[in-house]
C-alpha cells in the first residue's frame, strides 16, 4: 500500500477518517483487499491506520531530533541497490578508489523500502508489520539483533556505496541513519519513539560491516 499511494493526499492536515474516505485510499485499499480475498472488514480500519500513523506521526530518531512526518519527506520508494560481493581485492571503503570494482563472485542486491532525505541527511527506512509483545526500545532493539542485525549491516554498506560515499567526513555529512518503522506500533503510543527502530553506525563500524561480507566471500 505505501508503495502505491499517492502521497499527495497526505501533504495537508486530514484526519485518519477523512483520509481513509477519499476516492483513491478507498479504491487502493479495497483493491489490495479483494485481491487477497480479505473477507473480514475490519482489516480495512487496520490497514489504513497503520499505513496513515506510520506516514503522518512524528517519529524521533535520536532524543533532540524529530521527523515530523515521513510523507512531507523528499523519499524514493523500492529503491534497489546492486553492488558487487567484497573481495580482497577490491579497495575498502576510505580509500581513494573505493568505486573501482570488478565483481568476480557475485554481486549483494537488494531493495529498500523507502530513501529520504531530513535535514539535509539521507535515512533508509524499513517497513516491518512484525507482531511484537510491545514497541518499547529495549523490545525492538532485542528483535532486531535476533532478527535483522545482518539486514541492517548490508544495507547500510549498500546504502553508504549508492551515495558514492568515501570518507568519514562524507559520512558524517551526508547519512542519517537506518530505521526500521514497525506498523503496528507507530503512533499507537503518544511517544514519538514508539515503534521505531533507530540506528546510525559510525564510520568504523561500516568499514567493519564491509571487512565482514569481504571475509565472508573469501571463505
């Protein structure tokens, strides 16, 4: 549903049940339910609020930084990444040559969900409709490591080599950050941490991501 919506319809105030009357929401949702054959109606509540909180509601990322909404964001959605597997012989990221790579094994590949840019930083977010116990720090942080610690790691490494990123100054400069924006808990919580996921690796951290999918394909 998020990768098909207009966001156009989220760029004014509107309220949950204007919003989920409007022509275009209406038929997109209704659409995706028949063709799943989604017989309980009472999913067409759920599933327009959760896409609507997740794209409306501030989210916090850090204790003095808020996005005030996801769908006012410049974003890409389904961006893919293509980049060759890390061998030995390629140069690691911080060197000068860090594009000039000649895949020999395969190649990482992948699709992320969402690229924004807040602030002048680019963040790639993650939709997560997992079903969790709650959607505290400490609950997520603990699924995540359980769950998609290796996701986040490739992504990241796929995300820093998209923007052509080099150096550490580049990093701190131009990458916000990972989220993993779990449905189900956005904006169910008058926290604007509640539900969302923050990461952002230091640059010592990518390059060790990076050495660990070179050692990995050298195995």
């Amino acid at each position: 549903m998020i990768e098909q919506l207009d966001f156009a319809s989220l760029t004014t105030p509107i309220d949950l049940d204007s919003w989920r009357r409007l022509d275009s929401v209406n038929r997109l949702f209704r659409a995706s339910i028949d063709r799943h054959q989604v017989r309980d109606p009472r999913w067409f509540d759920r599933g327009t609020a959760c896409v609507f909180r997740a794209l409306t509601s501030p989210i916090a990322i850090t204790a003095d930084r808020t996005i005030p909404a996801l769908a006012r964001c410049r974003s890409t959605r389904e961006m893919e990444f293509l980049f060759p597997l890390p061998e030995a012989a390629h140069p690691a990221l911080g060197s000068a040559i860090a594009d000039n790579w000649i895949a020999e094994r395969g190649y990482l590949k992948g699709f992320i969900d969402f690229v924004f840019e807040h602030e002048g930083l680019i963040y790639f977010a993650d939709w997560k409709s997992d079903l969790l116990s709650a959607y505290d720090a400490a609950t997520m942080s603990d699924h995540v490591a359980r769950n998609y610690e290796l996701q986040a790691r490739i992504y990241s490494v796929g995300v820093v080599r998209l923007l052509r990123i080099r150096t550490e100054a580049e990093y701190r400069r131009r990458f916000g950050g990972l989220l993993y924006v779990f449905l189900r808990g956005v904006g169910a919580d008058p926290d604007p941490s509640h539900g969302v996921y923050f990461q952002r690796p230091d640059w010592i951290e990518i390059r060790r991501y990076e050495a660990a999918l070179m050692a990995h394909n050298e195995a």
